[in-house]
C-alpha cells in the first residue's frame, strides 16, 4: 500500500513538473535584449550565436561566426566592459515580432540607446536587428 502511495506521488510530480515546463513562456523579448546588449558587452560571441537569428549571423556556421568574431575583436579588450548597467526604455510586442529599446549606462558616464528587434522562431525570440541609436540631442523628447 505504501509502495503504491509513493508511485502515486511520484507520478503526479512528475505531471505537475511537465506542465509547468510546457506553461512557462521563457524569456521575454526584453530579457533576450538585454542578454544579447551584456553579451555585446563581454564580446560573448557564443551567446550572441545562440541569441542571432540567421540574419545576424552573416550566413556562417557557429563554427565560422565564432572564429570570424574572435578574429575581428583579437586585441581590442578596450571595447569589452564598458557598460555598468543595460535597461530597456520601452518594448513593443506583436504575436511574432518585437522591438525593445535598450538604454547601456556606460561606466563614463555616458548613455547609450539601441533598437533592438526580435522576431519569435521554434518557441524562442531571436535577435534579427540591431541598431544604434546613440542619445538624443538635449532637449528633444526620447
């Protein structure tokens, strides 16, 4: 009787785990953006593979993008850390498609605004553009 409890037990755990699994969304949108800005940051490039859509991956294999990344930012560690903090200023958010804006506080003190878009492809949001917006002139509204 009590080895029929636990069997019981155990199985219903086991339902309860599969569908929390399959109910949970995964990462929004804005938590893909800012990943993708720190990885950025890290010149993480094995990160920016897995969060690239095939549009950002200037048509290259991982192995290929991996090596093409290094190459091109061996020696330039000054680009690397150079934020202190990654926000999004607002996201907007479609069925397939997104756009978060992202704000990079920079550790002199500077602000920087990016355009981030995402399009959602096998149950997960990729990165398909990226774009630098800089900081607005003093004055004009964000």
């Amino acid at each position: 009787m009590l080895a029929l409890g636990i069997t019981i037990l155990v199985a219903a755990l086991a339902i309860t785990l599969v569908v929390i699994v399959a109910l949970d969304p995964g990462p929004t949108p804005s938590d893909v953006a800012i990943a993708y800005e720190e990885a950025w940051d890290r010149l993480d490039f094995v990160t920016l593979w897995t969060l690239s859509g095939t549009e950002l991956r200037d048509d290259r294999t991982r192995a290929d993008f991996l090596r093409a990344k290094g190459e091109a930012y061996a020696g330039r560690s000054t680009l690397a850390e150079l934020a202190n903090q990654v926000e999004v200023d607002d996201e907007l958010v479609g069925s397939e498609l997104a756009v978060v804006h992202t704000r990079l506080q920079l550790r002199d003190g500077a602000s920087v605004r990016n355009q981030v878009e995402l399009a959602f492809r096998d149950g997960a949001w990729k990165v398909i553009g990226y774009r630098l917006e800089g900081e607005p002139p003093a004055g004009s509204p964000n």
